[in-house]
C-alpha cells in the first residue's frame, strides 16, 4: 500500500474519496458516473441508506458463519467483484491484481469482457474462482471464442450481461469526450476494438438479443449461465424459463437507464419469483457489510461490488482490493453478530424494519 496506510481507510467511503483524490478527472468521472441526471446511481445508495436493521442481544452469535454455497462452490463471504471494465485505468496490475486479491478472501471475480488483461493472465495469477461476464457481439464468433477461451483458462462460469444492447447515455463521459488513455485496452477483444468505450459498444453489441440468447451460450460452453441485470419479477421468470442457472439483479450500477429502481427496491420481488434453487445475487451501491446483511435479509444469496473494488485499486493496487474485501468482511462480521445472525442462510426479512423497507 502506498501513502497514508489503512489507519485512514475505515470504510469503503473512504476509500472513494482517496480514489477520487488520486484519479485523473475524466477516469473517475468515468468509474464514478452513471447514465442521464444519475437517478437509478443515486437511489441504489439511498435504498441502503433507509434500510434499519433490527439488532438482537444476547443471541450467541458471537462467531458469525459467513461462508456461502453457491453454484457448486463453497465461498468465505457472500459477495463477490462485479465486471467492470478496464480494470487497468485504476492501476497497471489491473485484473491481475484483482484477482490475487480475491483469491485471499476467496470470493469469485467476475472478469468484464473489456478487461484491461488477458483472461489467461488473470488465470495464472491467483486462484481465485473466475467467472466471465459476457457481452454478445453482433459477431457472435468473437462472443464464442472468448468463452471457449475462459473456459479452458478454467472459468467457472458465465455472467450475461443482458441490460445493454447498447450502452446508456453516461452524460459525464460525453462532455468529457472519454476515450481510453494510452495503455489501456480491451485485452481480450480483436485489435480494432475502438477506444472510445461507447463507439465500441455502439458498433459491436448486438442490438436485437433475445432470450434465446441464454441457449445459445448454453449451447458454446458446458458452463452455468446467470443473467445479470434483472429489474423485474416477469424477466427473473423468463431467465430461470430460458434456462439461466442463476440471476444479478443488477442496473448496472445506474449506468443504462436513468430511471430504473433501485436494485435494493426490487430485490424481494425478484426472489420471491424464482424458484429457491435459482440463485439470486444482487449489485448496485453495496458499500457496508450492513448493506451486505440487508440484500441477505431481503432474498439475496450474495451481493456483487463493482466501484468501491476499483477504488481499492486506484488507492493500492492489490493490497488496497484486499482491504476493501476486508473491511467488508469484518463489517459483516460485526453485523451479523450484533443482530444475532449465526449464519448467512439465518438472514430474513425480520432484520430489517419494516418501515425502511424499499415499497
Ligand atoms: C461497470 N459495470 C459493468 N457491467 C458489466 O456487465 N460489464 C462491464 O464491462 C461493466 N463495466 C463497468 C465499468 C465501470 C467503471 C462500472 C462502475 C460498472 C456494471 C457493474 O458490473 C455493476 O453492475 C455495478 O458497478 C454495480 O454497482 P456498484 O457496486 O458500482 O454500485
């Protein structure tokens, strides 16, 4: 870790603002920002921030379990790394070091097809469960390559990313006219990739995905396939009908449609929805272990962290992921015991107030 050591890093908010400090403008606008007014970014905070939870004492719950089973795996917590794209513009080490650092809190990594290295690289570097989030190109050959490469590199599955057929409007990377910085570039994308993320995206994505879309990458490779970006019970339905083996609920952390509920508010609709062997995680604004312990409650099996991971990466590399994961994990912890839940599977509705709880 570099400058001032984790003394002065309490939380994940702090980690937000050193990250901002340290940031060029126009790359933390671009990890920070979301599509339009930046609504749906602002209400996936303020959805955890109403939540109260219900403390209970004297309960035993002294030494909290918080591994999960999911998928097949066994993790220590229940959370994991969003994809997000380009890992290298927080730092050089980029993946790599993201994965390393999951490895030691054993959480999985979901890779971003734009990541910055190579998914074979990521692989060697830690032993960390990786799994592939895919973007469907209009080549769907390109599409096919990357997860038959994942999967030899030994991915453990793949994470469809089905709210972006094309990319929402993110009105601080149009007025600064982002482009990507000299070093930074999809590693695992044929060498035309543009460098503007949002000329890619428009020339490349596939616009018409349906649901078919889910067979079809069942069809590619023998590995399971979640959906992510699931805002509605009907889409949960479809996903598990089309043969998804899990879902995100996801908005994309506020970066597609400006409007959109939070993930938060939607959560206990979507798992009530879907059958209890479908997993269900849930990403957009977790930033404390107590919000981990509301999307729990609230019928989530395990939450995804995109921003604060890149913060962590912006302010030390590897060692900066490892603490964000850390500090999450200790809040947890803390949580977990002071409302007297043993366990993960313990978390119910009964935690949270009902009065804070999104309607
Ligand atoms: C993203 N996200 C994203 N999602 C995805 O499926 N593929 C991707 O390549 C990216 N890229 C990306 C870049 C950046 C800079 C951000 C901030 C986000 C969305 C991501 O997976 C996740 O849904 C949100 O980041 C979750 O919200 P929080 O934790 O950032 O609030």
């Amino acid at each position: 870790m570099t400058g001032p050591g984790p003394a002065d890093l309490l939380g994940l908010a702090d980690y937000a603002a050193r990250a901002a400090d340290r940031l060029r403008p126009a790359v933390r606008d671009f990890i920070d920002g979301g599509a339009g007014e930046e609504r749906t970014l602002a209400a996936n905070l303020a959805a955890f921030d109403r939540v109260r939870l219900q403390p209970r004492v004297l309960s035993g719950a002294g030494r909290p379990d918080t591994t999960v089973h999911l998928l097949g795996g066994t993790w220590s917590l229940p959370l994991g790394v969003a994809p997000t794209a380009y890992h290298t513009l927080a730092h050089p080490d980029g993946e790599v070091a993201t994965a390393r650092a999951c490895a030691a809190a054993d959480v999985p990594f979901v890779v971003s097809t734009f990541a910055g290295r190579t998914l074979e690289d990521i692989a060697a570097a830690a032993d960390a469960p990786l799994w592939l989030q895919v973007y469907c190109f209009r080549d769907r050959t390109t599409t096919r390559r990357l997860v038959e490469r994942a999967q030899r590199a030994g991915y453990e599955a793949l994470v469809l990313t089905a709210d972006a057929p094309r990319l929402g409007r993110r009105h601080r990377d149009l007025r600064n006219g982002f482009r990507l910085p000299a070093g930074v570039a999809p590693a695992n994308l044929p060498a035309d990739a543009y460098d503007a993320p949002g000329e890619h995206a428009l020339a490349a994505f596939d616009p018409a995905l349906d649901w078919s879309v889910v067979e079809w990458l069942r069809s590619v490779s023998n590995l399971p396939v979640l959906v992510k970006g699931v805002l509605t019970a009907a889409d949960a339905r479809r996903a598990t009908e089309a043969g998804a083996h899990g879902i995100v609920v996801s908005n994309h952390g506020g970066r597609q449609l400006d409007g959109v509920p939070a993930t938060l508010e939607v959560l206990p609709e979507i798992a009530a929805a879907v059958p209890g062997t479908c997993p269900v995680l849930l990403d957009g604004g977790v930033r404390r272990g107590t919000d981990v312990l509301a999307a729990l409650a609230l019928g989530a099996d395990a939450v995804l962290l995109g921003r604060p991971v890149l913060h962590g990466l912006a302010v030390g590399a590897e060692s900066g992921v490892r603490h964000v994961l850390g500090l999450l994990g200790e809040e947890l912890r803390e949580a977990m015991t002071l409302t007297g839940t043993p366990t993960v599977a313990d978390a119910g509705p009964d935690l949270v107030r009902p009065t804070t709880t999104p309607p």
